[in-house]
C-alpha cells in the first residue's frame, strides 16, 4: 500500500488554484475548491492533454484541447469528447501540510 506524500501547504495552494505535483511516478493535480481538496490525474482521459492548463471553474477542469470537462473531485467525465473518467486521488491536510496518496 502506498503512503501519503507531502505535495504542498496549504497556504501555498489558494482557493480555485490547481497545481501539479509529481507523486510516485504519477502527475498529480491538486485543486484548493474552496478548501477542499481534490487530486486528480493531470492527463485528459480523451487525449492526454494537460488538465492543468485548462480552466478550473468551482468543481470542474475543461480540458484546453478538446473542451471535455470533468469534476475533480469525483472525476466523472461531464461532457465529450470524454468518456471514461479521470483517476482521482485520496488527500489528507496534516498539520497544515497537503497529502496525496496514490495506490500502486
């Protein structure tokens, strides 16, 4: 089983900011919704684009390529081109640090 990895404080990750880490081998994007936050695979599951780069509206990325949309949280594929959904990541805040875990 994976461990928890430290990625950020959470002062460092404002609210409606997403901002991709590298945890075991995985580009992980972390979004402060509100200060909640979600982890998320930063690769669009329709082509692999950066979902970082795209625009990030309260729960929800839009791919800047192709406009697939999908909520970070959950990662549900809300619009096409996407279909299949993104993988999500368990996160923890401990002692005001940020922590993604990614399952092997």
């Amino acid at each position: 089983m994976s461990e928890f990895i430290t990625v950020t404080r959470v002062e460092d990750l404002k609210p409606g900011q997403v901002e991709v880490f590298e945890v075991e081998d995985e580009f992980v994007a972390v979004a402060n919704i509100d200060g909640e936050f979600c982890a998320f695979a930063d690769a669009c599951t329709h082509d692999d684009g950066p979902l970082v780069e795209g625009e990030l509206e309260d729960r929800v990325v839009t791919c800047p390529r192709h406009g697939a949309r999908f909520d970070v949280c959950t990662g549900e594929a809300l619009s096409l081109p996407a279909v299949v959904p993104l993988s999500t990541y368990e996160v923890r805040v401990v002692d005001g640090e940020v922590q993604v875990r990614v399952e092997e």
